[in-house]
C-alpha cells in the first residue's frame, strides 16, 4: 500500500462519517428542511476542496519520498507562486536534497584524496572481497611491483602466477614478512602484510607490499661509500702523523750525513721516533682489523696502561706535525697513573680528540690543545683534551655523536661515534663540556675498576 492510497482510504472515512452526520442532523432538523439541504451542499464542498488539498500535498511528500528511495537528490522544487504551505514544503526539500548534496561531495572530494595520495606512495596496495575475489581498489604501485596490468578479479592472477597468487593471496601475513616474489625471472625482494576488514556484509582482505629491492641496493652502496670514507678518514689520520715524524728523523739524518760536526745525531731520539712510528703502524692495523667486525666486538684486549708512557708516544707522533702556531701540551700530575684499556684502540681515540682539537682552535688568536688525566676520589680515572677554540654550537650539540654527522667539508662524521663506541666497548663513557668562543673539554671517564 503506498501512502496516497493509505491516506485515500482515510480521507474517504471522513467523507462517510460526515455524510452520516449530515443525515442524523437531517432526521432531527426536518422542519429546516431547506436549511438543512444547503448546509448538506455546503458540507460535501468543503470535504472535497479539503480532499484536494491533502491529496496534492501527499502526492508531492510521495514524489520526495520516491527521489530518496532511488537516491535522486539533484531535483530542485521551485518555489515561486506556490501557495505558503506548499513553498514552505519545498524549501523543507530543496534543504535537503542541497545537504545531501554537499555531503556527497565532501565524500567524493575525500576519496579522490585518498585515491591520488595512494598513487603516489611507492608502496602497492590492494583490496579484494574476499568471497568474489573481486578488487575493490588497487594502486599502479602494486602494479607495477609484479609486472601486471589491471585486473577487476585476483582470478587473473591465479591464471597468470599460481606461485605470486599463493604467496600473496592465500598466506596470511598479520606481520610485515620479508618475501621473495617469483616475477618473471628475477624474483624480487618485498615487504608484505595483510588486514582483514568488513564493510556491511562483505569480507575484505587488504594486502600491502613494499618493493625494498632497490632500496637495499641504494642502502648497500651508501653503506659501502660511507665505510670508504670512514676507513680513508681514520687511516690518514694515523699515516699524517707517521709521515710527518718519519719525515723529520729523515732531515735530521741528511743533515747529520752532510755535516756530521754540526748536526749531530741523537741516537736516543732517533730510536724514540722510529718506536712511535712502529707502535702507531701495529695499532693502524689492529684498528683496520677491529673496525671491519666493530659491530661484533665483545671482549678487547685490556691491559694495564702507563699513561706516562702513552702521553710520551702520543706526543712523539704528533708534535712533529702540529701546526707551529698551536701549543700541544700533555701533562700528567701522577706520573704513576694507569688505565685498564686496549692500548691501541685508546690511542686511535685520543689521536682522533686531539687532531680535532687542534682543527679547532687553529684559527684562535693563541691556539693551545692540552691533554691531561686524573683519577677522582671514586677511582674513576678521567682523561681529557681540551681547546680554547669557537665551542660546538648549541643547535648541534645533541648530534655530534650520531655516526655520519658531520660539520666539515672532508670530515667523515665517524671520530666521535666511533669514540663512543670504543669507550662503550671498556665499559666507560665520553662526555664534553663546550661553551662557544671558550673552547671544549672532551672527558674519556673509565670505571672504578680501573687501576
């Protein structure tokens, strides 16, 4: 029964029950006879004219109704001379269909974003139902990753790959799995993950999958360049001092060889220099060989550490170098102190802490470098270099230890964090204090056990 008909139906028991009344009054009233009649006249008028009113309203509330039943709201009732009811009724609907309207649209314009964001990511994705096999929506990502065209049903992937239609549409992976993708002949390497999700009565399966094949070509050969740089960075920082020293013995023994009465030899210092060029040599190669598997280092060799003796060394293998300008200072107030510590590796920290130090500050008015050791009331043994260059600025102070970072235009950005490493390795720490136009103090803090 629709609702013209429903409400026919009502408007026709009116009619009835005021013939009936009409009829009673009638009955009651026969000496009005004619009185009676034309009220009767009048009576039937006004419940016709009232059916034609209610009928032309219901029959355009059915109309409205009907535009919503099939979800036609681009209809625009017009208002202009129309009876007040009738305009307030269309302006009631014209509201309406106008929200309704603007709702959609919003809608649209939302999965029109999401649609071209989605194509834009690298990354494939796709939706099917999961009873039909029918896509709901996929991406070119997704693709373009196994070598497909566009396809309405993963059918056609099952006709196309048995093996990618297994992996991928039969296995559930509620976690990111590493995979490798038969296509064509080259498998490539990819990230997948599912979801399962429901929309009204249908079953949805989303499946997500990340080509990392070029990313981890890119990864390796970064990885590669930056150990290059690495490794060229600390070598040269062990062979600039050993030139630089095997330089100077060198002049010393020309000179001696062309006027041995006026530039006599020390043999002393002579074999001090090449002992310094020795030790720093075994420790270049020692430092080569525990860099390629750092990662996996878990026991170093420790010994006990005259600090004497490696303040000495250190001072040999630099000095020659040092910039005439720049004062380079090691002093040490217990002649006695020691540090449990693998010798060659702290010797390849300070050496990078103090040619740092000494790039600091090689532009100051003044320039000095000072490295010294203490051992606190705790047994903590402390040993520190220090500048009076321009500081580390503030805004970068939380990232000179990140591997790689770096300020300088040849600087491989590996010094500190491989500083860290190494104290990390001793069980130890390394700490800095800088203030800008004063300088840094850079501190390797060893534990108590330390003797």
């Amino acid at each position: 029964m629709t609702f013209k008909s429903y409400h026919t139906g009502v408007l026709i028991r009116i009619f009835l029950l005021l013939i009936v009344m009409g009829s009673l009054t009638y009955s009651a009233i026969q000496s009005y006879y004619v009185t009676a009649i034309g009220s009767m006249v009048l009576l039937i008028l006004m419940t016709y004219e009232f059916f034609r009113f209610l009928s032309r309203r219901f029959d355009i509330i059915e109309d409205f109704f009907e535009s919503i039943k099939y979800r036609d709201f681009s209809r625009n009732y017009l208002e202009k001379n129309k009876s007040p009811d009738i305009q307030s009724l269309y302006q009631g609907f014209n509201s309406v269909n106008k929200v309704v309207r603007e709702i959609n649209s919003e809608k649209e314009t939302q999965y029109l974003y999401l649609q071209k964001i989605l194509e834009l990511i690298d990354i494939g994705i796709l939706a099917y139902n999961t009873k039909t096999g029918e896509v709901l929506w996929t991406n070119e990502s997704f693709q373009n990753s196994l070598d497909f065209p566009s396809f309405k049903n993963i059918s056609f992937v099952k006709s196309r790959n048995k093996n990618i239609h297994q992996l991928l549409f039969e296995n559930f992976y509620a976690e990111a799995s590493a995979l490798e993708i038969p296509v064509k002949k080259d498998p490539i390497k990819a990230l997948v993950s599912n979801s399962l999700f429901k929309v009204g009565e249908d079953s949805f399966k989303l499946i997500v999958l990340h080509n990392i094949e070029d990313t981890l070509n890119k990864t390796e050969s970064e990885a590669w360049k930056k150990l290059l740089s690495v490794m060229t960075h600390e070598i040269m920082n062990s062979i600039a001092p050993i030139s630089s020293l095997a330089g100077t013995l060198k002049f010393q023994v020309e000179m001696h060889q062309k006027n041995p009465e006026d530039n006599s030899l020390d043999i002393d210092d002579l074999n001090s220099g090449l002992s310094s060029i020795e030790k720093r040599s075994e420790g270049l190669l020692k430092f080569a060989k525990t860099y390629r598997s750092l990662s996996k280092v878990t026991n170093i060799d420790k010994e006990q550490i005259q600090l004497r003796e490696l303040f000495k060394s250190l001072e040999n293998l630099l000095k020659p170098g040092t910039n005439k300008n720049i004062t380079l200072d090691f002093h040490l107030k217990d002649s006695n102190l020691k540090v449990e510590a693998d010798a060659y590796l702290l010797e390849q920290v300070l050496i990078n802490l103090v040619l740092n130090a000494m790039e600091a500050c090689e532009n100051t008015p003044n320039p000095k470098v000072k490295v010294y050791a203490v051992k606190k009331f705790d047994g903590q043994v402390i040993i520190s270099v220090t500048d009076n260059g321009p500081g580390i600025p503030e805004e970068i102070k939380d990232q000179i230890f990140i591997p790689f970072f770096t300020t300088k235009k040849e600087g491989s950005g590996i010094g500190l964090s491989l500083s860290k490493q190494i104290m990390t390795l001793h069980g130890g720490k390394i700490q800095f204090n800088s203030m800008e136009n004063k300088g840094t103090l850079i501190s390797l803090i060893f534990k108590e056990n330390s003797k």
